[in-house]
C-alpha cells in the first residue's frame, strides 16, 4: 500500500513538472523621491507560444503601500491574496494599522514559511515569485523599500531597485538618470522611460502600446496615474527616439494620423 502511494505521488508530481505555467517574465521597479515612492511595472504575461499584456504586477496592499513582483503568474496572485487577506485580518484583531516595516517582516515570514515547506518542489516546477514591497510609515514619517530572494532573504534598498527579465535594462536607466531629489512628475516620467528600455526584452511590454502602471506614494497616499497619462509619456519618448534618429518620414506618419499627440514642443518645431 505504501509503495503504492509512493508511486502515485511520484507520477503526480512528474505530471506537474511537465505543466506550462504562465509566466509574468516582465519588469518591475521602484525608486524613491525627494517626496515619496515611484513603483512601476509593464502587463505582460507570456505562455509557450503567445503573450497577453494585460496583467497589472503592481498592486495596492495598503493606503501607504504597494507590493509588485515577477515570475509565475499564479504564485504572484496567490502572494498577493495571501497578504492582502491576512493583513486586514490582523488588523481587524488587533484594532491597529500595519504599516510598511511590519508588513515586510509578514511578508518574509510567508516566503520562508513557503520556501521550508515547498522550496524544492517550487524551484522544479518553477512556481516562484520575486516579490518587492514599498511604502509610507506615518508613525516615523519615512519611506521604505523591501525586496526579497526566493527563501525570504529581505533586503532594504536606499535608492532603486528592479526585478524581472528586463530589470538589468531598466536598471542601466536608473544607473543613469536617478537622483534622490528627483520630483514625482520626473519620477514618473523616469518609471516609464525605464519601462520603455527595457521592453527590448521579449518579456516586457512595449509602453507606447500597453499603458505602464505607475503608482506614486507620497505621505498623503497612493495615486495612481491613468493609462492615458503614462501613454502619453511613452509616446513622447517614442517621439523624441524618433527626432534624434532623424526618422522623419515616420514622424510625419503619426503627426498626420494621431489626433491627440502627445505634449510637448515636438509639434512646433515640425511646423516651424
């Protein structure tokens, strides 16, 4: 009987490992400003054989807080889930708020947890996450971002960080262009910017086709910009590669075809 068992756990498990799970690929990132937390991240998600760029990766956890990640889409969605439930939980117990710190120890203790349990069946099916978390704690009045390893290792990082198959791409912009006094509104611009080099990967979206997800946390809350504003930031950078490269013959295409382009002195210099 017990061989019996033993077998049939062996098929099931050389079943799953045969299994495509669907994957994020994608990049994430954050930054901190001279007022607040920028986190980004594009929409693809990708199967063997196609993509869909529709998955947002950077999800609200708190009213001071976001939490973003790359790798198995189910496992992300199931770690999101886990620590948006178990917070209002413990909150609603102990009549308190959770601010970022303790929330990133929570959420350490649930990766180890996992990872002690599961780590090595998780690591041969590839059912993993990379996750980060960041936000805003009003008792000390600061701005914190945590990323984490597979076995819950937490890290706190003073400026930037990014995750995913394009992160090295979005971090050489980071490298580049980040500064500690950087404004939200060049912040946001920045996120993008980042986005748009990194979707060189395949598994990253292009940001002038699916809107980037930007969330901007400041003391007062998060903010969280429309599809159509960071559209309109991709496509200035797009529009600004474009007038570097003296490819005029595609920028009098999209000045004749889009009829909302978007702002900026581009349009002027073409008429002038």
């Amino acid at each position: 009987m017990l061989e019996h068992l033993k077998t049939l756990k062996l098929r099931t498990f050389e079943k799953l490992s045969q299994t495509k799970l669907i994957k994020s690929g994608t990049t994430v990132l954050a930054f901190k400003c001279k007022d607040g937390i920028i986190a980004a991240g594009d929409l693809r998600a990708s199967y063997p054989g196609y993509e869909m760029s529709e998955y947002c990766k950077v999800e609200r956890l708190s009213e001071f807080s976001v939490i973003a990640a790359a790798g198995t889409v189910a496992c992300i969605q199931e770690l999101y889930e886990t620590m948006s439930g178990a917070i209002r939980t413990i909150e609603k117990a102990i009549g308190e708020d959770i601010h970022i710190d303790g929330q990133a120890c929570f959420l350490r203790s649930i990766l180890r947890d996992n990872f002690k349990e599961f780590g090595v069946m998780s690591e041969m099916l590839d059912y993993s996450a990379s996750p980060f978390i960041c936000g805003y704690n009003p008792m000390s009045g600061s701005f914190h971002i945590f990323r984490y390893d597979g076995a819950g290792a937490m890290y706190e990082s003073d400026n930037y960080i990014s995750l995913g198959s394009g992160s090295r791409l979005a971090t050489a912009i980071l490298d580049d262009q980040w500064a500690l006094d950087i404004s939200l509104e060049d912040g946001a611009f920045l996120a993008v910017r980042a986005i748009s080099r990194a979707s060189r990967d395949l598994y990253t979206s292009p940001p002038a086709l699916y809107p980037v997800t930007v969330s901007i946390i400041t003391s007062s809350g998060i903010q969280e910009l429309t599809p159509k504003e960071t559209l309109q930031m991709a496509w200035t950078i797009f529009i600004r590669d474009m007038q570097r490269r003296g490819d005029n013959d595609r920028m009098s295409y999209f000045w004749d075809n889009i009829s909302n382009p978007p702002s900026g002195n581009y349009k002027k210099k073409k008429r002038g």
